[in-house]
C-alpha cells in the first residue's frame, strides 16, 4: 500500500491543471505500455489510467505493446492519431537512452514525435541477487563476482533500457567481469535470478520490494543517491562502496506530436 501511495504522490500533477477541451474526450482512451504486464511501468500506468478516467469521464483502457525494450510500442504510439485517444506511458529508457544508443532510423520513431504531457513518476532501483547467493553486501557481491570472472551474469528489461545501462555502469565502475541476460520486463526474469540461473538485476522497487520482504530476493542496495523512505534499511550503492553511483527510471505520460494543445493541458 506504501508503493501504491507514492504512486499517486507522484501523479498528482495530472489533476492541477485546469479543463480546456470541450469535446473531448467522448469515448475511451487508450493508453499504450510499451513493456508486458507485471513490471514496474505498467504498475504505474494503471495507476495513471485510472487516475484520468476518473478525471476525465471516460473509460482509459492499459494496452501493453512490449518488445524491442519499449521501442514498438513507442513507434506505434507515435504513428497513431494525434487526437487524444492513444497516450503513451514513456520512460527515459524511450526518450533518451535509446534514441542514443540505437543506430539512426533503426527505432521508427523520433522524440520530436511525440508531445510530452507530464512526469509521472521517479522509481528508484534496487540491485536484487539470488537468494542462492553467498553475498549480503555489494562488497561482498563484486568480490564474489571478481573470483569467478566472465561466470556470473546480470537481468535486465532489455538492451537497451535503463535497467541494462545501470547493469553496464555497474560493471565498469566495480571492474567485474559478468555477461548481460536481457529480458522483455524485470519481473520475468524473477524466477531465474530466484533459482541462480541469473544472479542479479538492477530493478524498480515496485515489483522487487515485496519479493525480497517474502525472502524470496534479496536486496542488497538501492540506486539512488539517497535510502528510499520505502525500503530505510536497504543501503545505497553508494554507500556501499561505489561512491556517486546513481540509476533511476523516470516515467511520463506523453502523446502524439501533433495531439492539439488544449487537449495536452487538459
């Protein structure tokens, strides 16, 4: 319920501005999640979903369109009508991370394809290991890791987003020598860093936080600069031994580019 809270914490921008649009909308809107059920944007969607169909007067409909680490359903978000009836919950991973990583024209979409509405949410990650693992600590985790070079290996939602450039930066700012195991959503990857197939990813909070109170993860730090009021004891990595370290998800709400302006500040 703490998790739910500040999810709403964070949207509560989506309210502050005043209705401008007299017409629309009059039927349901479709807000597209570029990653598959389960993972930590589409919790926040749902949220955002609700919170606008409550603000709205219409239906707002979650329509999960994963893969290419959010790229398709980015590009179909930006391909669709800009009449205010496909939204698009983005992250920085899609705006930011991608466009300049990927080669030129490969994502079919452009951010200046897009007219961004607001934040909706900062979500801190959590480096989450196997319970199978002999490690309490980050120190203990990059010794572990420098005993056994090219043997361990780090989940991610994908090549390409966050969760992977966290992982990345991880490894060259620790020296380890651990081989990428991308996934559709962090979520999915659970049971095999669960069961040591993989032995850890960089994750949001959302999903992670309730497994590792199960003891079914555990958490060994968490990527901001800052501990998170929602998970006190969990040390930053940081502080951990990795001075400066810092890795969060930003996520926003965002439509068509030429999505009309009175219905973006609505």
């Amino acid at each position: 319920m703490k998790i739910r809270a500040a999810i709403i914490f964070f949207l509560g921008a989506l309210a502050a501005s005043p209705a401008t649009a007299q017409t629309w909308p009059n039927r349901t809107i479709t807000l597209v999640v570029p990653f598959a059920a389960g993972g930590g944007t589409d919790a926040i969607g749902r949220v955002v979903a609700e919170k606008l169909a409550a603000r709205l007067g219409q239906p707002v409909v979650v329509e999960n369109k994963a893969g290419a680490a959010s790229a398709i359903g980015t590009a179909y978000v930006a391909k669709a009508p800009a009449d205010g009836y496909t939204l698009l919950m983005t992250t920085n991973s899609a705006m930011v991370i991608l466009p300049l990583t990927q080669a030129a024209g490969s994502l079919n979409y452009d951010r200046t394809d897009f007219a961004m509405i607001g934040l909706t949410g900062i979500l801190p990650n959590l480096l989450i290991v196997s319970p199978k693992l002999p490690v309490k600590t980050v120190s203990e985790l990059v010794a572990y890791a420098k005993d056994r070079p090219g043997q361990l290996s780090f989940a991610s939602s994908g090549n390409g987003t966050i969760t992977h450039l966290i992982g990345e930066l991880f490894k060259a700012r620790t020296g380890i020598d651990v081989v990428h195991v991308p996934y559709r959503t962090g979520v999915q990857s659970a049971p095999d860093v669960m069961e040591g197939r993989v032995q850890y990813i960089f994750d949001n909070i959302i999903w992670s936080l309730p497994m590792i109170r199960a003891g079914q993860l555990k958490g060994l730090a968490i990527t901001t600069s800052q501990r998170s009021t929602l998970a006190p004891d969990i040390p930053t990595v940081a502080e951990s031994g990795v001075p400066g370290f810092e890795g969060i998800t930003w996520l926003g709400l965002a439509a068509p580019a030429k999505t009309p302006e009175p219905v973006i500040t609505r």
